[in-house]
C-alpha cells in the first residue's frame, strides 16, 4: 500500500471514529472527553496494522482503557466504532483482520466489572525488525523508538505529539501516561522515576 492511501485511510478512520463516538450517546464520557489521547493511540495502532507491523500490542489500549476507567464494554463500542469507520476505507481483508485481532487481545485483558488493576499477562506475536524510517513509534517490549532506535519518546516523537496535540493537553498526558504504565510491566527492572522522567518529564510547562 501506498503512503498517500495509507496516510489517507489513517486520518479519515481516525476522524470518522471520534466523530462517530462523539455522537454516540451510550459511549463512556471519557471517551469523548479525551478525544485527543484516543484518536493519538487509533493512529499509532492503524498506522502499525497498515504497514503489516505487530503494534506496540494491545498492552497500550489496555493501559489506556484503565487510565480512563473504561471497561470491556467501552471498549467494545470503541472497537464497534473504529471497524465500521476503518471498513469504509477499504483497506483490505488483512487489515481488518489484524485491527480485530488487536481488539480482541485487549478486550480479554479488560474487567467486565471493577476488577481494574488485575496485571496484564499478554502473550505477543513476533515483530518485524523494521518500520517505515518517518514513523516514530513506541515497541515494547524494549520500548526502543521503531524510527530511530533511541529510546521511545524521540524526539522527534516528542515535537510530533506536542503538534499532534496541540501543545501540552491533558490529553496527551493521559497518552503517554498510559505508555509509561504499560512500559512499567515491560521493564520490571528499570528505575521507575528514570521511566516517569523518561515518558512524562519532556513534557514542557503549560503555559496560561
Ligand atoms: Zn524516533
């Protein structure tokens, strides 16, 4: 696939599935409240189905769905949402498939009720090695950036989501908020202020 259809399909998915939740009255508020971290985490994960990549894995839904307090039922409606919007795209029957899959795999890892802090034990697929060199995104389980290779937030990563954004948003904060605990899990051994300081502490001052 093309990077224009590719680009194409990603940001018109990602348009049409807020706009459709936002619409949506039996969706969860905080789905529509952090429109932004939503719409940030369906454009990494579309991007990686596209181009054939193992996402970060649904470690990062999860992850956010828990900073939300967004239950299995939340996240089925996103699901819902981004399926039919990505289906009008046309982008193939694989990529439908591996954008289900990836629901699928958060979904088992969400409390049906309040059980929210069970620790998640995923099993993940095998990546590839490389991504496309413009992209900059996170891969767990060394959370290396699939870009560069230096450590995930770039930053290049970082000027891309301060501009994805709009600037120091709480949103973005939830985003990454939700990478820094699903990193958490995946380093066990690493210092946890170093993380912290390493997701969160780039993020400039909101200025008034
Ligand atoms: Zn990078």
């Amino acid at each position: 696939m093309d990077v224009f259809r590719g680009t194409s399909i990603i940001r018109n998915t990602v348009s049409q599935t807020t706009t459709t939740i936002s619409r949506d009255p039996t969706a969860p508020p905080a789905l529509t409240e952090h429109a932004e971290a939503v719409g940030a985490l369906l454009n990494d994960m579309i991007t990686c189905v596209l181009t054939e990549d193992t996402w970060p894995g649904p470690l990062v839904l999860v992850s956010l769905c828990r900073t939300l307090d967004i239950d299995r039922a939340g996240l089925d409606l996103l699901a819902h949402h981004t399926l039919t919007a990505l289906l009008a795209q046309q982008p193939g029957p694989e990529a439908l498939v591996r954008t289900a899959a990836t629901f699928a795999a958060a979904t088992c890892h969400l409390p049906v009720a309040d059980d929210l802090h069970r620790k998640p034990h995923l099993s993940r697929p095998t990546r590839p090695a490389t991504a496309p060199a413009e992209t900059h995104l996170p891969m767990p389980p060394t959370w290396a950036c699939s870009g560069c290779a230096h450590e995930w937030p770039c930053a290049t990563k970082q000027s891309q989501l301060l501009a994805e954004f709009g600037g120091t948003r709480p949103a973005l904060g939830i985003y990454l908020g939700s990478c820094f605990s699903a990193a958490l899990f995946d380093l066990p051994r690493a210092n946890k202020q170093h993380l912290r300081h390493r997701f969160l502490g780039w993020l400039p001052r909101e200025t008034s």
